[in-house]
C-alpha cells in the first residue's frame, strides 16, 4: 500500500511546545532501568512492542501510533513527537510508504547520536511495495533479528543479554504464533479466501491460503481510493457462488464496500474472521494480538471446509 495523502504538522524546533491533538504515545518499557539503556522510539506500536521484548531492561520503547482508532497513514506529527524523536537512541519506521511522515519527523529533528532503523530498507521492499511486512511471518523474524542486532552494536557489553532475549522471544514468546501458522499451512493450504484489503495479502501468502480477492481492488481499499465496478462486481460473484471460503477483512477500516462484501459473505454462509492494523486492545503484545486473529481464521477455515 502507497500512503494516502498528508498533510504534515511542519514541526518547529525539539523544544517547542507540544501541539497538536494526539494522545502522548504508550512507553513500553519495565519499572526499572540499568545505567545502560537505550531510547527506543517507534513509528508503530506493533514493532515498539517487539522491541521492548527482546530489549528488556536495557531498552525503553515509546511508540508514536499506539491508539487504534489512529490512521498511520494520515497521521500527523507533534512537537512531543518531535521531542521524542530528538532524544531517541534508535528510532525504528516502517518505511515502504506505509509512514512517510515518520521520515520529515526525522529529518525535522536532527541528532546525531541516533540510529535509524527502516523496516522496509531491511527487507529489501521499495516505496510502492505492500508495506504491512508485520502480517508476513518470514518478514517478522528477519525484523526480529535486525532489531537485536541494532541492540548489540548500540550496547556493545550487553551482547550476550540481547542474544538470550532473541531466543526466549523466538522459542517460546513467539511459540504458540509460529505453531498456529504452521498448522494452518499445513490443514489449510491452497483454500481460496476473500479479503477487504492488501494488509491480509502477506498473511494469507505465510499461511498458504490462495487470495482470489484482484489486487487491484485490495490496494483501492487500503489506498483509500474508490474500487472499480469490475473489481465489485468480480468480488461480488466470488461471493455469491462460494469461490471463495472464508473472507478476511480490516475492522479498523471497513469501508461501504466492504461492509456489504462482509454482509454478503455472511448471508452467503461464508465465514469471515477480522484483523486490525495495530494491536488491538492497545495494550496487547505482538504475539497475542496476532495469536488471537490466527485463531479467528483457523476457526473459520475449519467452519467453512470441516477440517
């Protein structure tokens, strides 16, 4: 998904007065901190929390977009933003489009102690590419790495403690998601399923589950453009003749189109399982957020197909 049009909040110096009207972002971080640690200030709270796993006590993670009900795309920085972005050790974006005024808040507010991580610069994905790399399983784990090999290098002396993190995080924070993703895979692969937008394109390519959704029309939605009358109507026959055998939509953006492809699916008999965009409740981890809407799906792959 390419970004939807801003309009960006020109951000004066690191010490202005806080402006605008978003609510001050969620810390992640424990009750106590070593002398060495490193501020951490993420563009999104599903890679903050992620952060905050695997940085522990030598960490302390502020994400900018925490509340759900908060368009990433359109969001517009503050001068506490810029604050939090001039103080941080490491500042990780999304990149890919996905948060364009994640750069400007960079580039407004310059500190040369800071490390930038670019999420779409570490998997090799271009601006125009889709952009919700986090709904990619290969990708998180590759993100997963990077994040602790930027720790290591920020916090040479702790290496071995960033290291054990990685492993605790993978082998057992991450176990029950990397378990659901492989039973899904291997019960469910090459089921048709319908979506509302390209935030479900990379989750349904990790599970195996072949989108007959076009395209184009998933992009539109996720865009924020009008779908075509060919890609509703092609949508609306996958729906009416049960092509398709559970549909997939985006709760925190269900537009009139979508809306009436969800009730379709549903009076179709078509089961239809939501995902979010951020975590959901704001105050989920990573792996439970995703735990919970893999569950959803698995439950509706087997309604629709008894396995």
């Amino acid at each position: 998904m390419t970004a939807r049009p801003t309009t960006l909040l020109v951000l004066a110096a690191a010490g202005a007065l806080v402006a605008g009207c978003s609510s001050p972002p969620v810390v992640q971080a424990p009750n106590s901190f070593t002398s060495r640690t490193i501020q951490v200030v993420a563009a999104e709270n599903f890679w903050g929390d992620i952060a905050a796993s695997l940085g522990g006590a030598h960490v302390r993670v502020s994400s900018i977009i925490s509340n759900p009900a908060t368009d990433p795309h359109d969001y517009e920085p503050t001068a506490f933003d810029g604050r939090l972005m001039a103080g941080a050790g490491l500042a990780i974006v999304n990149g890919i489009g996905y948060d364009p005024w994640a750069d400007k808040l960079l580039a407004a507010n310059q500190a040369p102690q800071r490390t930038e991580l670019n999420i779409g610069q570490v998997l090799h994905v271009p601006d125009g590419g889709n952009p919700h790399v986090w709904y990619s399983p290969a990708d998180v784990h590759t993100v997963v790495n990077a994040m602790v090999k930027e720790f290591q290098q920020l916090d040479p002396p702790d290496s071995a403690y960033f290291a054990a993190h990685l492993k605790t995080f993978d082998d057992t924070m991450l176990a029950q998601y990397n378990s659901l993703i492989g039973n899904i895979r291997s019960k469910y692969a090459g089921t048709p399923i319908g979506a509302s937008e390209s935030i479900v394109a990379p989750l349904a390519q990790g599970l195996g589950l072949t989108m007959l959704t076009p395209s184009s029309f998933l992009n539109a939605i996720s865009e924020g453009s009008d779908p075509t009358a060919a890609d509703k109507k092609t949508i609306d026959q996958q729906i009416s003749s049960k092509q398709i055998k559970i549909y997939v939509y985006n709760s925190q953006n269900a537009t009139p189109d979508v809306q009436a492809q969800v009730a379709a699916a549903k009076a179709a008999g078509i089961p239809v399982a939501t995902v979010t965009e951020t975590l959901s409740p704001q105050t989920s981890s990573f792996q439970d957020w995703q735990v919970r809407q893999l569950k959803g799906i698995q439950q509706a792959l087997h309604q629709a197909t008894g396995k």
